[in-house]
C-alpha cells in the first residue's frame, strides 16, 4: 500500500488524511462500545465479582484496552493533521485480509464499498 501523488490512473486511490480519519473514527467508536459494555457488565455482575481478583483484574484490563484504543485513533489523527494532502493511497490490498464486512465498509474506501466479502466466511460473530 504505497503512498503516491493523485494518479489518475488509478480511481481507487484516494487521499491518505481520509483513510486516517475513518480509522481514527472507528477506532473511537471501538473504545466507546468497550467503555459502554464494560460498564454495563460491571453494574449487573460487580456485586458477585468484585471479591475476585481475576474479575476485578479482567475489568480492569478492558478499562486499560479502551484507553489504548482511544489513544491510538489520537495518534491517528495527529498523523493525519501532520499528512501531505497530496498523498494518496490505494486501500484495496489492506482491506482484503479483513474478515467483517462492516469493517471493511467503515474503513475500506471512502464510499463504503470496500471488497465486499463471502458472508460465510466473513467472520462476522452470532450472538450466542
């Protein structure tokens, strides 16, 4: 995934500072999700785990991943605002090791399209 100057050659590249910033976004809404769940699990299980040292320590790991997250997609940003607007990139190769299809659209390319995968083998998660 080589960084190049606006090739019109290729109408899938597109500007570098977009796809940081839809990584950025999912990224935040990533850690979001976990700080939402992690709380929700902890009001309806605290009162049972809170003696256990590997709950407490669980619950503190995902608080920890959350921040990491959030800290990451910052780091995105700040390389995005230091990027050439005239890089371009081309995000075809990247996305297609992705395994969710709503991954793929939220950060594949910028009108969602992504490659689209086999849904049986998409890796998408079924409530169980």
């Amino acid at each position: 995934m080589p960084l190049s100057q606006p090739d019109s050659n290729n109408p899938h590249a597109e500007r570098l500072v977009d796809v940081l910033a839809r990584i950025q976004t999912e990224l935040e809404a990533i850690s979001a999700r976990i700080d939402r769940n992690q709380a929700l699990i902890a009001q309806a299980t605290w009162d049972l785990g809170s003696s256990d040292a590997a709950y407490v320590s669980a619950m503190q790991d995902a608080d920890l991943s959350a921040q990491r997250i959030a800290g990451v997609a910052g780091f995105l940003r700040a390389l995005g605002e230091a990027s050439e607007p005239n890089w371009f990139v081309d995000t075809r190769a990247a996305t297609s090791g992705l395994t969710l299809d709503e991954l793929v659209q939220a950060i594949g390319t910028a009108d969602g399209t992504g490659s689209q995968k086999n849904e049986d083998a998409s890796g998408e998660v079924d409530f169980f």
